[in-house]
C-alpha cells in the first residue's frame, strides 16, 4: 500500500475539532432549567442575553446579587441566564435543588438558571460550543477561562462580545449594550 495514499486518506477524512463548522442559530440551540424544562431561547428574542458561568463556592459568587441588579434594572431589554458548571475547582458540586436553594437565599436570584453543564473540554454544552466558536456565531472564538465568565448577545441573537470574571455585572462594558 502507497503510504502517501494512507497519509492523505487520514488527512482529508478525520474529524478535527478545527475543521469548518456552519454558522448555527442560537436560538436553536437545546438547553434546560434546573428544575429540567426546556428552555426556548428563541422566547428572549428582541432582547439581549447574558449568559454567565455560575457557581456556589467561588470568590466570584456575590456576583450573583449584581446579575440580579442587572436584570431589574434593565427588564425590558436584557435576559440573564445563570449556568451552573463544576469545571473550575469543583466549586459548583451541588444538585439542582441546592443550587436553587443557595441562589435564592443567599442573593435573591430570580432570574433563569439551568441545569448544570460542560462550558469546555470534550463534553461541551452546545450553547458553549456557539459562544466561545467563531465558525459557529461568526464573531469570535474564546476560551472560558473561569466561573463567572460572561457572554452577551443581542436581540437578534448574535454574539456582542464576552467578560472575563472580574468584570461586574453592572459594568458600562456591559450595560452601554442595553437600552433602558
């Protein structure tokens, strides 16, 4: 056998993580709540959406308070959603009910928190494979880097721009994006 040919066979027929993928609709996209319904993004269109990496146990937690600020004071043009992840230091290991639990008494959290998911690696929640993959939202690719990274898209649901942790909620980098 031409070990040429087997070469290029290799080449031209494995899935690779970088081959080119169709730009994809976010409001397609599959998610669920933490009490397990599905959840349509496509019923936040016309308004912005922040999507935002949560967890229990970090420094980042009282974050939560200011998501919540957020959302109140621009109800009109911006949808928070929380989801929840154990991929940076174990800090989110509860179940749906804790979560809630700790979300609402703690920081009064009413805005729409998921079930918990993979924001990177092999078991990649399709939302996050859209956010962070400029073949797939057509802006830019990221790496989510820790709890509490944020990601805003507008209301015709493409990508604006994505925050590292540190950056408030309430921060103009943010808000300059929402009309009141």
């Amino acid at each position: 056998m031409n070990p040429f040919k087997t070469f290029a066979a290799t080449i031209f027929t494995s899935s690779h993580p970088k081959e080119k993928m169709e730009l994809q609709s976010l409001y397609d996209i599959k998610i669920n709540s933490l009490s397990d319904t599905p959840i349509n993004l496509k019923d936040f269109e016309g308004k912005h959406i922040l999507f935002v990496n949560v967890a229990s146990k970090c420094g980042f937690t009282p974050q939560y308070k200011q998501l919540q600020e957020l959302q109140d004071s621009y109800k009109n043009s911006v949808v928070v959603i929380g989801l929840p992840c154990n991929q940076f230091g174990g800090q989110e290991p509860g179940s749906a009910s804790e979560i809630e639990t700790f979300c609402e008494v703690n920081y009064g959290v009413k805005f729409l928190i998921t079930e918990k998911i993979n924001v990177k690696g092999k078991n990649q929640h399709p939302l996050y494979r859209w956010l962070t993959n400029k073949a797939v939202n057509g802006l830019k690719s990221s790496t989510v880097k820790w709890n509490f990274q944020k990601y805003l898209v507008d209301g015709k649901g493409e990508l604006v721009d994505y925050y590292f942790s540190n950056t408030n909620p309430m921060s103009s980098k943010i808000t300059q994006h929402l009309k009141i």
